[in-house]
C-alpha cells in the first residue's frame, strides 16, 4: 500500500498547497498571453486575435504579396506594436521580480526596488542628458542618437546604486538599514540635482523630461528593446537561484548564515541584479512606479511567500499588469496617449494605502 500523509501535517498541507501554486502561476501565464495578445490587437487600428496570432506566425515567413488593410495590418502589429508589446512584457516582468527580491532582502512586504536609487540616479542623468549632453550627442550617427537617453539613464541608476552599496558596506558585511537611508539620502540629493537642472532648461526640455519620468512605452524600439533584454533576462533567470537564500533569511540574517546561507554573498547579489535589470527598464520605459511595490505583495497574498513560486509568479504577473496598464494609456484618452506611470499610480497608490491601513488595523 502506498503511504499518504495526513491534512494536518506539514506534507499533508505541501501536498495540498501544490494544486493551488500550480493553479496560481498557470493562471499568472494566461494572464500574461492575454495581456499580451491584447497589446497587438487593441488600439486605434483594431485587430482581432486570431489575426494577430496570424501575422505572428508568419513574422519570420518570406513577406508575401499583400495589399490593403491586410498589409497595413501586418505593418501594425509588427512594426509598431510589437516592440512596444515586448518591451513593456520585460520591464513589467522585470520590475516585479526586483521588487519581490527587494522585499525578501529588507524583510519587508512593503519594499520598493527605488530603495535602492535607481530611479532618481537615472532621473538625474536623463535630465542631464536632455539639458547638457543632447546637443553634443547630436553630432553621432542615426543609428546611435536614439540610445542616447536610455545609455545616459542607464549609467546613472548603476552608479548611484554602486554608490549606495559602499555607503552601506561596513567590516565587510552589508548593512540592510545603512542601504535604506543611503538610499533614501541620495535619493533626496539627486532629485535636489534633477530639479536645478530643470529649473535652468528650456520649456521643450522640461516636457520631455516630464514625459520621461511619467513613463512611456510610446518610443518603444527594437535597439530600446535590445538595450534591456539582456539585463532584465539575466534578472529573470538568475533571482530564482536566490530563492532558498531569501527564504532563510526572511527568518533573520543570523538564522540564516547559521543554516548555510552566504548572506552577505546573497544581498550582494541581490542589489546588483535589481539594479541592472529595473535601471534597464528605467532608462527604456521612463519611471514606472507601483509595479514593483504591488505585484509582489498580490502573488504574496495568494500564493503564499516562498520565493520559489514568489518570483516567478510576480514576473508574469507584472507584465500582465503593466501591458494591462499601457492598454489603457492608449486608449483611455485616445488619440492622445497618457503617461504610462500615471495609470499605474491611479491603481496602485489606493492599492497601497488599503495595505497600509490593513496593516494598521492587524497590527
């Protein structure tokens, strides 16, 4: 006879539990087709799924003699869509998964991955950029101009994250509290910095800037969309390893260094996958907030908080959600387009004060 374990106990409640997780994250997948699917078929040309799926099909084909609405289609959905579909799947998936590594490695539900300065270090160099640098750039071939926003950002949510890392090293171990209010410090200082040099520039620059830091996956191009997929890939591949680590340590560092984890190894690591992958998505899409600080915290109240699942689940899930929200950038104020970062803060920041005050009333 084969031996099953009892509900009450701990692998009866595994076993029970595994139904539910294998659920959620199939779930969290069709989500993440349809949001996708949707995103090349709804907008001011409408093109039905069957369709799209049609032309993504033969994406690779030979291009066949085609005319009319069905080439204007193809060239639609392809041309245009897609990249923007793309770009926004990987810095949704992206800027989940950092938030929930962010979460694990501050032990807090509530962590954000600008804790640790990459959107004000990008914001700062994307307006110096825009002040001082673009005329400069200006003079470099077609093919690179493009890249130069995103290249400048980029750079500057690495190194104000590197910056902040050494503030916090002290003895050789990585002070959780130091990284916070470093974090928060020059945070605080580069936005100090990004308001004088928006203070000295002209009114076109101030809109483009604006526009930046409100995100957008309007300028969405396949060199953006290759700028970021090497980092938010390697994000996505590699936080999932960081999995058993953040787990232990949500018991607390010394619990888990007395089980084996290299906890400092582990939060090393941590910071710089977030940093590259969301300032990856930062410099293509602008600053998208409450994605990374939401989606995370909903797999959480789901499917429970093992990063195993966690991770995972929160990448599809977020570029559900940010596809979802760029959807409705386009069209709920068609034919204008509104900022990418307002949708998701007109959702999540209610979101985020119902947490707080459940919070509160548990507490």
């Amino acid at each position: 006879m084969t031996a099953t374990a009892a509900p009450g106990t701990l692998a009866g409640r595994r076993a029970s539990g595994r139904p539910r997780v294998a659920v959620g994250l199939a779930a969290c997948a069709v989500l993440a087709a349809v949001a996708f699917i949707g995103a090349l078929a709804i907008g001011p040309v409408s093109i039905g799924p069957g369709r799209v799926l049609a032309i993504l099909a033969q994406a690779f084909d030979a291009p066949m003699e085609e005319a009319g609405r069905a080439l204007r289609e193809r060239m639609v959905v392809l041309d245009i869509r897609l990249p923007r579909a793309v770009l926004g799947l990987l810095t949704g998936a992206g800027t989940a998964m950092a938030g929930a590594v962010m979460q694990g490695v501050f032990r807090n539900p509530l962590a954000d991955p600008g804790l640790v300065g990459v959107s004000p270090g990008a914001a700062l160099a994307a307006v110096a950029f825009i002040v001082l640098g673009m005329p400069l750039f200006a003079v470099l071939p077609d093919v690179i101009q493009p890249l130069g926003l995103p290249l400048a950002a980029f750079a500057g949510s690495l190194v104000t994250t590197m910056l902040i890392a050494r503030l916090a090293m002290r003895g050789g171990s990585m002070s959780v509290a130091t990284l916070l209010f470093a974090g928060l410090a020059l945070g605080a200082l580069a936005s100090a910095g990004t308001g004088l040099l928006v203070f000295i520039s002209t009114e076109q620059q101030s809109r483009e800037f604006v526009f930046w830091t409100l995100g957008s996956l309007g300028g969405a191009t396949w060199p953006k969309v290759a700028l970021v997929a090497p980092f938010v890939t390697a994000l996505l591949v590699g936080a999932p390893f960081l999995a058993r680590g953040l787990d232990a340590l949500a018991l607390g560092e010394a619990e888990a260094f007395h089980v084996g984890v290299p906890v400092e190894r582990l939060k090393r690591w941590s910071i710089i996958a977030v940093a590259a992958g969301v300032g990856a998505c930062v410099a293509a899409a602008g600053v998208v907030g409450f994605v990374g600080l939401i989606v995370p915290h909903l797999v959480r109240m789901w499917l429970g908080p093992g990063h195993r699942v966690l991770l995972p689940a929160s990448a599809l899930l977020g570029a559900a959600v940010l596809l979802a929200a760029d959807i409705c950038a386009r069209m709920l104020a068609a034919p204008a387009e509104l900022p990418l970062g307002v949708v998701t803060a007109l959702v999540g920041a209610p979101f985020f004060l119902w947490l707080l005050l459940r919070r509160r009333l548990i507490g």
